[in-house]
C-alpha cells in the first residue's frame, strides 16, 4: 500500500526545489490530475491492444504502472494544495477497492468518470474562491472526488497485480532523476518534521 505520509512529504521537500513551483495553483493541480489519469487510460488501452492482439502502438504493464504512480502523485500534490492530509481523502480507500471487480477497461471508464467528478468539484471551488464565497462545503466536495479516484486507481491496481505504492516511489524517483532533482522517495529515512510545513 502507499505510505501517503512519506509521499506528502517527498512532494512537498521536491517542490520546494521544483523551478516555478510558485506558479501552480489549485487549478494547474486538478488540471494535472485528470492529464495523468488520462495517460492511465491511454496505457491501459495500449496494454489491451496488445493483449488482444490489435493494431496499433502498444504499451506494457510496466507503463501503467508508471501512470498510476504519475497519478497519486498529483492527486497528493492536488490535496496538498487544498491543506487537506492524507489521512482526509484516504481512509476509506481499501473498503472502496475490494470492490472493484469488473475487469480493467471498465475500470478505466470509471476512473474517466470520477477524475470528471474531480475537475468539476475543483471549478466549484475556484469559482467559490473567487466569489469569496463559502469555500466549505466545495472543499468537502473536491476530497471526496479525490477518495474516489484515489479508490478507483486502488481498484485498477489490484485488479492488474501492481504494488501501487512500489509504483508511486518508483515513478516519483525517475522523474526526480529525469528533471535534475535530488528529492528522492525514501520509506526508510524520513527528513526533519519542519520540511513538512507549506504554509
Ligand atoms: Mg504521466
């Protein structure tokens, strides 16, 4: 399982050294999420190409599992955003997973659906943000979006045999190396309790 604890903190030390971190905002965050979840959806599509044998580009399970991973990332970056913990959108997420058992497409189809759900929840709350209107009840609504797709990625992983939390440290760690960064998720060693602070 994911150690969201660790992965908030490996999120938030690598932003600090991610140039133009400043520039992003709540709606560059969702914006992001459902971009990752649709890369989820594209790789699985080109895994079931390949496993049915049709034409076309295709992609393996190592692939999907890198876009899973691409996903919690954000989805965490996205909760991060809002000052919501992972202890606020993940609890129930096991319950939730267990019972995904339709096969992977369908799925996928969910997850098209729930990220949808997210997007929208995200613009409730920015235009509330705007009007200086009660942000309240839009924020409850965008966590529980994110339960969901965080459910549904659950779901997806299990139902394909990956260790999403294997998925997520290792996806984080190649794009920390792919764009120069020196954060690293570690299970292991934790940095000091002040790294944690964003506020
Ligand atoms: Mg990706």
């Amino acid at each position: 399982m994911i150690d969201f604890e660790q992965l908030r903190i490996a999120n938030v030390v690598r932003q600090m050294e991610w140039p133009g971190n400043e520039e992003a905002d709540l709606a560059f965050r969702a914006l992001e999420v459902a971009d990752e979840a649709g890369e989820v959806m594209g790789a699985i599509k080109k895994l079931e190409r390949a496993r049915r044998g049709i034409a076309g580009s295709t992609l393996d399970l190592q692939d999907v599992a890198e876009e899973l991973g691409d996903t919690m990332i954000a989805l965490d970056l996205l909760a991060n955003e809002i000052k919501c913990g992972p202890d606020e959108f993940a609890p129930s997420v096991e319950l939730q997973a267990s019972q995904s058992v339709q096969p992977v497409m369908e799925q996928a189809l969910i997850l098209d659906n729930m990220v949808g759900d997210l997007s929208f929840a995200a613009f409730l709350l920015l235009a509330a943000m705007s009007a200086e209107g009660d942000e309240l009840k839009p924020r409850e609504h965008v966590i529980q979006c994110m339960s969901r797709v965080l459910a549904s990625l659950s779901g997806i992983s299990e139902t394909l045999g990956i260790d999403l939390g294997q998925a997520v440290a290792a996806k984080f760690n190649k794009t920390s190396e792919r764009y120069g960064m020196a954060t690293r998720f570690e299970t292991a060693r934790r940095p000091p309790s002040g790294a944690l602070r964003n506020d």
